[in-house]
C-alpha cells in the first residue's frame, strides 16, 4: 500500500505524535510491505488559500504555484493518508490547516446532498485513497479536547475515516515513562497490524489506546511539578 503522512508536527520526527505514527506504521508493516512517504508539513511551501475559487472553475489549478502543486500529486497518488498531528488549540496546526484548505482544487463548485448535509463533487478521482487521524495532545482529559478536531476530520473525509487519539503524549518522548508508553505502542501497533488485514481497527481497542497513561490526576500533579 502506497501511504503518504502528513506529519503536522512542527517538531518533525521529534513530535510526541509521531511516536504513536510510527507505532502504527510499524504494525501495518509486520502484516504486508508499505511504501510509505512523510512530509514534514512546516518545512513546506505553502500558501494560504486565497478563496478565489479559480481553483473549482479552473479545471483544478490554483493560482498559487508553490509545493501544494506537488502535495496533490502525491496525494492523489497515495491510498491511505495519515494526518499525524498534535492538537493545538482543540484542533490542528495552523500550517497544516492551510494545507487542508489548499486540497480544495481536488473538489468542484457542485454541491450534492449526501444524507442530511451537502458536500462538494470531487474534480479528481480520490476514490481509492483512504484516511486515518493519529492526533496526540498533552492534556490527560480526550473528552472536551479532541472533538473538534475529530468532528473536523470526519466532515471532511467521511464518517468512516479512522481516527487514533492519545492524551498525555508529551510522554512518549520521556524515556522515564517507557514504563507506560512502551505497552502503549504496542497496543497502537496491533491497530496497526489489524488496519493492514481489515482496513478497520476494533473500536474496543481504538478506546483502550485513547484512554490516558496514567491517571489524569497524576499527569497533572507532574506537570504542574507537584511530584
Ligand atoms: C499552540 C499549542 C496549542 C495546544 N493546544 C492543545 C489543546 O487544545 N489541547 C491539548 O490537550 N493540548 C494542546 N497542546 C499540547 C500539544 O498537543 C502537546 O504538547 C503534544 O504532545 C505535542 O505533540 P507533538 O510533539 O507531536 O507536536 C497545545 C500545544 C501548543 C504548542
């Protein structure tokens, strides 16, 4: 499988995140090989979307001429993306956003209605191309944290995208927390093993892995340097 990751971290490989990624990645290798690419999001080219909508009437060109010409290639050519990103400020990076917005020459002006919401025909074929959301973030709590991102995700990429999330992340680059971490990623790896074979991960096992580390209270008490 052909698997680009849109690494949103500005961080590049030392991202909390990527750890989760890789775990992943790791685990959809032991299954079958994977050609994977990964493309640090902030050392790219990219204009932010101008809403000109040239790119919707224009047979898919913007009119910014910068790396997104080349992102879209590679997307286009891809069958799974991975959006690997932290959460900041209850959604993604503001880099990464840019990027989203700038795949609009991918859609048509055409409005359909898909159930109870519309949504834009697409002006390419990314019918084969499938989506997944690896987001770390350093509160303990998911709840009242992750939902817009997810939401976001999900609105855009349909109902069925698999979403991977994981509170307490910054411990992943804590070697003092491998205590925790390392079985964590194991259980992201098995996520992984089972997306290979099913393109579709036990949501049992999707709540294990966005269950915190350690208790919220703990995690707190460390961070606030109370222990
Ligand atoms: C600007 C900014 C905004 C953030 N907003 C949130 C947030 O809304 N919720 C949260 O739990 N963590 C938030 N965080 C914490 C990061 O998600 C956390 O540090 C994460 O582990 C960083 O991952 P990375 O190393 O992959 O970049 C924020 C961090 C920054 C720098």
């Amino acid at each position: 499988m052909k698997i680009l990751v849109l690494n949103g971290s500005p961080k590049r490989e030392n991202s909390d995140t990527l750890h989760i990624t890789r775990a992943f990645l790791e685990g959809m290798r032991e299954q079958q090989p994977q050609e994977i690419t990964t493309i640090h999001v902030i050392d790219r080219h990219i204009e932010y979307c101008t809403g000109c909508f040239t790119c919707m009437r224009n047979g898919g060109t913007c009119v910014h001429d910068d790396d997104m010409r080349e992102i879209l290639k590679q997307i286009l050519d891809s069958e799974l993306l991975i959006w690997s990103f932290p959460l900041y400020s209850y959604g993604m990076p503001a880099h990464l956003k840019a990027l989203l917005d700038r795949t609009l020459p991918l859609s048509s002006m055409t409005m359909r209605k898909v159930g109870d919401r519309y949504e834009h025909a697409g002006q390419a074929d990314f019918s084969r191309l499938r989506y997944l959301m690896i987001c770390g973030c350093g509160f303990p709590n998911s709840r009242h944290n992750f939902e817009p991102a997810v939401a976001q995700f999900r609105l855009c990429f349909g109902a069925e995208g698999t979403v991977l999330t994981v509170p307490e992340s910054p411990m992943f680059n804590a070697p003092e927390a491998a205590v925790v971490t390392a079985p964590r990623l194991e259980l992201v790896k098995k996520a992984g093993r089972q997306y290979a074979k099913a393109r579709e991960i036990d949501p049992v096992l999707l709540a294990e892995i966005g269950a915190p580390m350690i208790p919220e209270e703990t995690y707190a008490a460390i961070v606030n340097g109370g222990v």
